[in-house]
C-alpha cells in the first residue's frame, strides 16, 4: 500500500489528553533509566511525555471505530501488576484482548508543517530489528517552527514548568501510517543517527511512511 498526505490523520490534542500524558510521564520518569546519555528527571520526564501522548491521540482514534481498546497505562494500575510505573510497557495499546499495537512517537526537526509529502517520503515507521509487535502505529508532531522540536528534544529542563512550556507547543498529533510485524520483518535493517548532536546510531528497520498502511485501514484489520 502507499500512504499519502491525504491519509494522514491529524489529532487534535485536547486538556484530557495532556493531563494524562503528564501524569503517566511524571510517575515513569524517577524509573526511567540512563543508557546512552545521562538525564535528570525532568529530561526523562520530556522524553516520556510525546509517547505517552502518541499512545492516547491513536486510542483517541481508535476508540469509537473497535469494540474495546485498553491502554496499558491503565491496565498496569488497573490490574495491579505495576501500580507504581517502575517497569517498561510490554505494548501501548490491546485490542479486543488479542491485537497489541506499538506507539511510536516522533519530533519532527527539518520539515515544517507546509512539508507533510516530505515527511511521507522521507521519515520511516520507527521499529529495531527484533522488536517488531503485532501492529506499529506511526505518530509525527510536526510545527511550524521545527527548531522547537530540537529545543524540545535537546534542552536539559530543571523543572517541570519549564518542559510543560515547551511541551504545550505538541498541539497536534499526526497519525502518520502503520504497519504489521510482516510488514516489518521484511524489511532491511539500517543504521540512522538523528539531527541532533545527543544522538547515536541505532538499527532500525528500513520501512518508509509511504511504504506503510494508511490509518483509515486499521479499525477494519483489528477484527474482534
């Protein structure tokens, strides 16, 4: 299938959407651990906060068009297997207690928002080789100022107030495409390093946005 700007999908990001995404971020971030770079809290805690977010804008998504959908958010406090957030999520989203979807959330740092195509043709569904799951789910928040997102991306905050200022400015979710662990599998692996000085190469799967699957496909292939 090929994605294009059409089948884009943009969420709006609404109050209750950032209340829980700072909530889970700052229960997450005193557990989050260093690996390649070292981090205060509230580093951690504006590492956290875009995915989280991700994960509710496709729940938001998601929610009127399947029967039932569970946040693991929710379910790890709900059923209290981890309470106390002290653990990585096992997946982002469940679906029908049998599809587990991964939420992959991207700051976009060179396109602004008059470059959607670009970003269709250049950025990929980020996944590691080996850590495909069910369904990946593509997210990019794109601005019209892209050096916010590098702000965002490489300022060491020392307070909470002062990352939820520049954290705000992710109004808009974009739903980019997703893609099956088939999908995946199949494509080659490559090495990337971001735009941004504090970042490493890392192996990533070799499938573009473009290559994926439009976002208006997925409530029909998680079939209850």
């Amino acid at each position: 299938m090929v994605v294009s700007v059409k089948d884009i999908v943009k969420m709006q990001v609404t109050p209750e959407m950032i209340e829980r995404a700072s909530y889970t971020a700052r229960r997450k971030a005193p557990n989050l651990a260093n690996t390649w770079q070292e981090r205060n809290i509230f580093r951690k805690y504006t590492d956290l906060y875009p995915g989280d977010l991700a994960a509710l804008a496709v729940e938001t998504y998601l929610k009127d068009r399947v029967p039932k959908i569970i946040n693991y958010d929710v379910y790890r406090v709900e059923s209290g297997i981890d309470p106390g957030f002290k653990r990585p999520a096992k997946w982002d989203l469940l679906v029908c207690n049998k599809f587990y979807i991964e939420v992959k959330s991207s700051l976009e740092k060179e396109f602004d928002t008059s470059n959607i195509e670009e970003i269709i043709k250049e950025r990929r569904i980020m996944c590691y080789p080996k850590r495909e799951v069910q369904i990946h789910v593509q997210v990019y928040y794109v601005l019209e100022d892209p050096s916010l997102c590098v702000t965002i991306e490489t300022s060491e905050f020392q307070s909470y107030d002062e990352s939820d200022n520049l954290l705000q400015k992710l109004d808009t979710a974009y739903i980019m495409a997703w893609a099956t662990r088939k999908d995946l599998g199949g494509a080659e692996v490559v090495e990337l390093v971001g735009l941004t000085p504090i970042e490493v190469p890392r192996n990533y799967r070799n499938l573009y946005i473009c290559q994926g699957r439009p976002v208006d496909k997925l409530p029909e292939a998680l079939t209850c």
